[in-house]
C-alpha cells in the first residue's frame, strides 16, 4: 500500500516517461496508474487541464503533465498512462507517456537540478538523480516536486484564466 | 488567554458547543419572556442556562463570561423569584450581556483574546435590576447579594424532588440492564465541604476515564451545573476490580465514605443493603446553591469530555432518550452522501449490464438470479439514499430561531409594535439548503417589518390592531419546500412599483399599463428596480430583491409574491429539499452530454434556422411576444455543432430571473435525477458551467449555469 510512513523513508519513486526523458515523483500521494481513459473536454479550462474523469465514483480533473511542464504535445498511445494523485486540492489526474517502475532512489545520489541540462522549468524539480547499475548505462532521472506543479503556477495561470473570462464578459 | 489546569484543546470545543446551545435557548427564551410568555418553568430554563454556562465558564477558567453570566445568573434569579419584573430596559442590557457572550465565545473559537469589556455590562446589569425591581419589593432587590438565597430554594426543591424521585425510579431500571461485573459506587461527601459539586465531578471525571458512567444520581447534567448533594451514587462499567475504584477514589479530597461493589456481588449480598439510595431531594440547602465563584472552581476538570456532553442533550426531558441520539460531523454525513452517489450511479451501471446480458442469454438461470439480484440492490439503494437524506436533514428553526430575536430588534429600532409567529418549524430541509436560506429570508422579514408594517398610530387609523402581524411559515409540498413570509401592513403600491419600472426603463409604459396587477407586482424582482423607502438602511446594504431572487434561482428554487393594499403582502419561497440532487434535462451538443437544471426549463422548441434573426449583433428569436436571445452552446463552449438532419433548430428555453435565453442544443436525452458534483479544486469556476455529474453508463455531464448564461447575453445587451 503506497502513501504509508514506511514508504516515504524508502524513498520509493515511481519513475515515469516524458518526451524521451525519465521522471520520477514520490511514491507516496500516488493512488493508482490507471490506463488511458475517456476524459471529458472541460469548455475554458486552462490549457493544460486535458479534462475531468470519473475516477473511483468521484469527478478527477485531469492534467497533460507534458503541456504543463512546457513539452512538446503527442498523440497518446497504448503505454500512456494517468497517474491519479492525492494532493492537498483533491485528486487529480496526470497523463504520462508511460510508467515504467517503482524504484528506490537513495537521497545520496540525488543531485541538485542544474538548469543548463533540462528542457523543463526547474521551480518544479527536486533534483536530478543518477540510476542505474553497472552492467547498465546510468539513466538521468528528473525528480519532480507534484505540490509545486500543481500549484504557484498552476494558480497563476488558473488566476489569468479567470481574469480573461471576466474581460470577455464586459 | 489562560485556562484552568489541564484543559485540552478538546475541552475548549465541548465548551464552545455548550455555549452555542445555551446562548441560543437564552435568546430564545429571554424574546419570549418579554412576550410576556413569562411562566415559571420558563423562567427556571432561563435560569438554568445561565447557571450551566457561568459553571463551565468557571470550569474552563474564562474569568470574563464566567463574570458575565454569574451577573445574569443573578438578574433571572431575582426574576424568577418576583424580585424584579421584565422591562424593556432589563431585557435590553441582558440581551446585550447575552451578545457581549456570544462575543467572547466567538473570540475563543477564534482563539483570540477577547476585547468585551464585561465590568462596564455587569454594572450595566446591576443597574438594570434596581430600575427594574417591584415596588415594594424594592428594598428586597437592591440589597439581595449576588447569590441565589433562601428565597429561591423552594422553586428548585420541588423541581429537585420531582427529579430525585424520577431518578431513583429510573435507577431500578438501569440497575436490572446493566452486567454482573458493572460497578455500583456510592459516595458521600463532607458536610462541611464547600464545593461538594466540584468533588463530585471530580469522582464521574475519575470514572469516566476508567470506564464508562451507565447511569449516576445526581445526573452528571446536575453534577455540572453544580446541582449536587453531599452524596453521589453511580454505576460504572469498567474492566477495573471494585477494589481499585475504591482506592482511585478514595484519593479526592472531602470524601467521608466511598463504597464500591459490583452488580451481581451486592445482589448475592442482597439481604444486608445499603442505606442508599440518598435522598437527594430533602437536605441539599446550603449545597444547592453554585459551588462556583468566579475561578474556584480547580476542579480537575480536564475531561469534561464529549460523553458526558453528548449525554446532556436533553436535559432532564426523560431519562429514558438519553442515549438514542449520536452527534456526528457533518463532513461524515457529505462522505457518507458521496458514496451513496456512487452506489445511486452504478446501480444505473448494473441494470444497464444486466439489460444486456438478458438479451444475451435470455432465460437462463444465471442471467434471472442476476436480474433480481440486480433489482434488490437497487431497491436497497433507494432506500438507502432516502435515509441518509434524511440523516442530512434537519429542521428549518435552526434558521428561524434568530428571527424572534431579530424582529424584536428592528421593530424597537424603527417604533413599530410586531409580533412574529412562526409555523412549520420542525420542518425538515436539507443541512445544505438551510445554510443557504438564511440570507434571503432575514432580507424578507426585515422588509416586512420595514416596509410592511405601518407605525402604530397609522394602523390604529386604518381601523388595524395597534400591533403588526408578521407571520412565517414553512411547510413540504410534494418535494420541496414552502416557506411563507407575511405582513398584515400596508402591501405594495402597485403603481408605484409600475411607474418606477417604466422610469427605469425595465418595462415600455405601454406594456406597464398592459400587464395586470399581479405580473406588475412581480416586476420589484427586477434588477435596478428599488422603490424609494427601499434604499434606507432598513432594506439594507443595497440588496433588492433582485438578489433575492437571483440567490434562491441559485438554489434551484422559486419565489413569488401576493400584495393587497391596506391588507399586507405575502411572499412565498419554494425551495428544493436538498442542494445535492436535481432534476435534469440531459441535452448534447458536438457528441458531449451536458444538463440544464429542469426548475430553469421552460419548453423546448423546435424551430427553423430562417425564423432566427440577429438583432445589434445578438442572435434572437420572436417568440410569442418576447424577443428571445439565443445562445448556441457550441459556441460557448468551443465544439462542433451537429445539426438536426430536417435543419430546425432545438431551443431550450431557459428562464433565470426575468429573462428569458434560449439555448441550442444538439439532442434533447431525457430527464434524469442527476447527482450534483463540484469540477475539482484544479478547475475552480468556470464561466457557464455549475459543476458535473456522473451518469449511468460512467460518463460525465457537464451541469449548465443557467444563471451566468442568461446574464452574460443581458450584460452584452445592456453594453452596447
């Protein structure tokens, strides 16, 4: 059962793709990996916001991790995945290339996000760790902090969103 | 702000929720009183409910309302005793003390130190009962120390005799359904112990924390509110031996005799009794009086805890239903309500299934078990979500009870001379249509008095009853609720209220001379149109009764209003029983299913494209003698229409206020009960959109605002 105490101490991630880069956010706020489901269209929601599911009887908004993080778009294919996660706001749905595992990522090898090498705005990184065994090539991996992506900004544009409605009114 | 010793963050909840109760029953009480409702039981609860605050109060260590209500104590005590009678001014200052309390109850729950400053009200108060005291009492009055005395004991003897009397009755009972192992403990406590109530708190407190208090005499009610004698007796049941309790209790001071023994070996002993029970009735004199002066009371009271509290709900109203009510937190009931929702929407899912693997294996044996299987979980569904709306419910006084208060207020405020009746209030509503209703309502009440009601000398002169009739009443009809407000005053001027709209320029003279009296006197719903008495501060705050109207729209309801000059005006709301279920019209538009509210439908129509015509750049069509704006929720909401195959357009007309929009829709579903849920903290409010719901078949249906909609093409109107 993920989101326990014993969990959080593992330091257990659940790595996952994004445009060819691998991403990992705590194991712990994570409910379930459910595959591509039909997403309602929300009229006027803010760009990144895909839509709203039904997930477990309870309306899941639903959010393009790629849109929000500024990468390139694509079409969904059968390895996409949402990542249903428990955040203070609720439950909310965030669509990913694919998941590959739940891993451990001791603290000692995670490094402090260095902005030269990543395409994405680093306000919303942990860290950056470096995994892998011997036998294999060591893969960068980009450890995501979900509160901050799913709030300053997130409020922000949330925030411009209604502004630009209440002009449209006048 | 300092508390007594060992009081716990928990303590200081019991407490406010105690208080929120008691100031309630006062205010409703002390507006009764000055009815001249005045009986002597009245008085008693008014009195008891000061004693019980101003002890917890003590309790609790708040110095300032434990000054307060001690100062009020006295004032009921003098009043319940004759001493003094009820004036307007003694009722002024106490009503005051009373929101000088509330004040400082707020300030805790704040968690902030209080501002009241309770010395100038008590002075206040001690004023007020000299000026109010009975002429020949008078000298009685004024030199009665702050004390309840001699003079007040034989009121509460009896009360006290009646209820030891009960009591011992109702121990018999308690005593035969209680275990073998149960404890039965008998206490008594030094005559010459000051504060025999705080020993015996503290002896239920000890019990209470080793075990669970079945029954004790006196009441823990009384044992808080200070009512005690010098002896306690009560059974526990506790997995501790007799003889530890003992020696647990045996260390609390001023305890001159404990004995402790359980059930079934006092039974096996039963030849050779206790010289119990006590007779709490006949010697409590100089004890019955409060234990508390301000601060005294040490008491280890850090467990005045939630079961004792929860118990004393109903305070010496029959033992016997003490135990048959649970308080529970209302974010239960929504979680509970939330998943009922759920099992509502997958019983639609089911019976769908169920419906097609019938025509799959039609006959079988399996697929028939399936179907009644199918149909008593739905049945069981209903029944279920039934119950937990009326878990949810609850009576419509917990709205109406601040009007008796506030009318007497205003009416005092503006010289005239009301009463209030109120019918209908244990009426039931859902908790989340009460929250909403208040608003509205305070706003009609204070126009009848304001606007209704005519000053004294005026009605006397029309041939009325010096006083004024306000009169509100609630009652069920079919699903939904009627709350009624009416005045006997001088009703609307009709007129007037058309002449104010053609100024406005809400309606054309033509059409104001047109309509009949009755439309005409809807028009005060309009936006914009206020009558001039209604700008003063009576109406206030520049609410009209368009917002009146727009906030019950919101609530999905209905109001509508009768006048007869001279006669009085009546108002009558109609509200749905609950916020989180509606009914729906299920409409598509561009492959989505969307739902609009059925209380804003008002027909669908089916119309050609030609008959649409475009009027300063809004699309409108003529219908009947209404120019209608039309609004195409593909636009709206950004996706592709597709259009009905004979090229006509579906219109549903929808009405938010007074104005009418007609909305284009794809395909008309059905209608359908539809559970009400919010977008989700990401999406906030969108414009248009009033929240989801989750159909039959999983999928989702965005819930059309209806009210934003029409409001968006009048602004845009009104704009060019």
């Amino acid at each position: 059962m993920p989101g326990n105490q014993e969990a959080k101490q593992m330091h257990e991630y659940v790595i996952f793709e994004l445009a060819g880069e691998h991403y990992a956010v705590d194991v712990s706020p994570v409910e379930e990996i459910l595959r591509m489901a039909e997403i309602t269209e929300v009229p006027h929601a803010p760009s990144f916001v895909e839509g709203i599911m039904n997930f477990r009887g309870n309306v899941m908004p639903v959010i393009d991790l790629r849109r929000r993080l500024g990468l390139p778009t694509s079409e969904h294919t059968k390895n996409t995945r949402i990542m249903a996660v428990s955040l203070n706001s609720g439950t909310v749905g965030m669509i990913v290339d694919a998941v590959s595992e739940v891993a451990e990522i001791p603290p000692e090898i995670v490094e402090p996000p260095s902005p030269i090498i990543l395409d994405v705005d680093t306000d919303f990184l942990t860290g950056i760790a470096k995994m892998g065994s011997d036998d294999q090539e060591g893969k960068l991996v980009v450890i995501l902090d979900l509160v901050k992506v799913l709030s300053d900004k997130s409020q922000r544009e949330l925030a411009e969103f209604s502004e630009a409605m209440a002009a449209d009114d006048v | 702000m300092d508390f007594s010793e060992g009081i716990t963050p928990e303590d200081i909840q019991v407490f406010l929720e105690e208080a929120d109760e008691q100031i309630q029953l006062l205010e409703d009480d002390l507006v009764k009183l000055e009815r001249a409702e005045r009986s002597d039981e009245l008085l008693q609860e008014i009195f008891r409910a000061a004693h019980t605050l101003k002890g917890s109060s003590a309790t609790l260590g708040h110095q300032k309302m434990a000054e307060l209500t001690h100062a009020m104590e006295n004032a009921f005590d003098q009043l319940r005793r004759g001493a003094i009678e009820v004036t307007t001014e003694l009722m002024d200052v106490l009503l005051k003390a009373l929101d000088a309390l509330s004040d400082m109850k707020e300030d805790l729950r704040a968690g902030v130190e209080t501002g009241v400053d309770v010395d100038e009200i008590v002075a206040d108060i001690t004023e007020a009962i000299r000026l109010s005291a009975v002429a020949a009492d008078a000298e009685t009055a004024s030199s009665t120390p702050l004390r309840t005395t001699e003079a007040g004991k034989s009121v509460d003897e009896t009360a006290q005799m009646q209820a030891a009397a009960a009591q011992s009755q109702h121990l018999e009972s308690v005593r035969s359904s209680l275990p073998g192992n149960a404890l039965h403990l008998a206490v008594a406590i030094d005559q010459e112990c000051p504060m025999p109530s705080v020993r015996a708190f503290q002896v239920v407190d000890l019990l209470a924390s080793v075990g669970e208090i079945a029954h004790s005499v006196p009441s823990l009610d009384d044992i808080e509110a200070g009512n005690v004698d010098y002896s306690l007796e009560a059974y526990v049941i506790t997995d501790k031996s007799a003889s530890e309790i003992e020696e647990l209790v045996q260390q609390i001071s001023d305890l001159i005799e404990v004995r402790v023994a359980s059930i079934a070996d006092e039974e096996a002993a039963s030849a050779g009794d206790l010289d119990e029970p006590p007779e709490s009735g006949s010697n409590e004199g100089s004890a019955q009086p409060a234990p508390t002066d301000t601060g005294s009371a040490d008491s280890g009271g850090s467990q005045v805890d939630g079961s004792h509290h929860a118990k004393s709900r109903q305070p010496r109203r029959g033992f016997a239903s003490i135990s048959t009510t649970v308080r529970v937190d209302v974010s239960k009931l929504d979680t509970l309500m939330n998943l009922v929702a759920e099992l509502v929407i997958d019983r639609a899912h089911l019976a769908q299934i169920v419906k097609e693997l019938e025509s799959r294996f039609e006959g079988s044996d399996i697929s028939e078990a399936l179907d009644r299987t199918s149909l008593n979980v739905g049945r069981v569904t209903s029944e279920l979500q039934d119950e937990i709306m009326k878990i949810r419910m609850l009576p419509i006084d917990n709205v109406f009870r601040r009007f008796p208060r506030m009318i007497r207020d205003l009416s005092q405020e503006l010289g005239r001379e009301v009463d209030l009746v109120i019918e209908g209030q244990d009426t039931e509503l859902d908790r989340s249509v009460i929250e909403e209703i208040g608003d509205p309502l305070i706003h009609l009440l204070r126009n009848a008095v304001g606007h209704g009601i005519e000053p004294p000398e005026e009605r006397v002169k029309a041939g009325k009853p010096r006083r004024g009739l306000v009169q509100l009443r609630a009652y069920h009809q079919e699903n939904t609720i009627v709350i009624e407000v009416e005045d006997d005053g001088r009703g609307i001027d009709v007129d007037r209220v058309r002449t104010r709209a053609v100024d406005r320029g809400i309606i054309s003279a033509d059409a104001a001379a047109r309509i009949s009296d009755r439309e005409a006197v809807n028009l005060i719903f309009a936006s914009g149109l206020s009558t001039a008495q209604q700008v003063d501060a009576v109406a206030g705050r520049g609410v009209g009764m368009d917002i009146v109207r727009t906030n019950i729209e919101r609530l999905n309801g209905s109001i509508s209003v009768e006048t007869r000059k001279g006669k009085g005006t009546r108002f009558v709301v109609k509200l749905p029983l609950t916020l989180a279920i509606i009914r729906a019209q299920l409409v598509s538009v561009g492959g989505r299913i969307y739902a609009v509210p059925i209380s804003s439908v008002q027909i669908n129509l089916r119309e050609p494209e030609s008959k649409i015509t475009t009027v300063k750049g809004q699309e409108t069509y003529l219908y009947g003698d209404r120019v209608l704006p039309i609004i195409r929720l593909s636009e709206v909401f950004g996706v592709e229409s597709t259009p009905a195959e004979d090229g006509r357009l579906l219109i549903v007309v929808v009405r938010s206020s007074d104005e009418q929009v007609g909305l284009v829709v794809d395909k008309l579903m059905g209608q359908q009960e539809i559970v009400i849920k919010n977008l989700g903290g990401v999406l906030g409010d969108i414009r248009g959109l009033s929240g989801v719901t989750i159909l039959g078949d999983g999928r989702l249906a965005l819930i059309i605002d209806v009210p934003s909609l029409v409001r968006s093409v009048s602004t845009r109107e009104y704009a060019v």
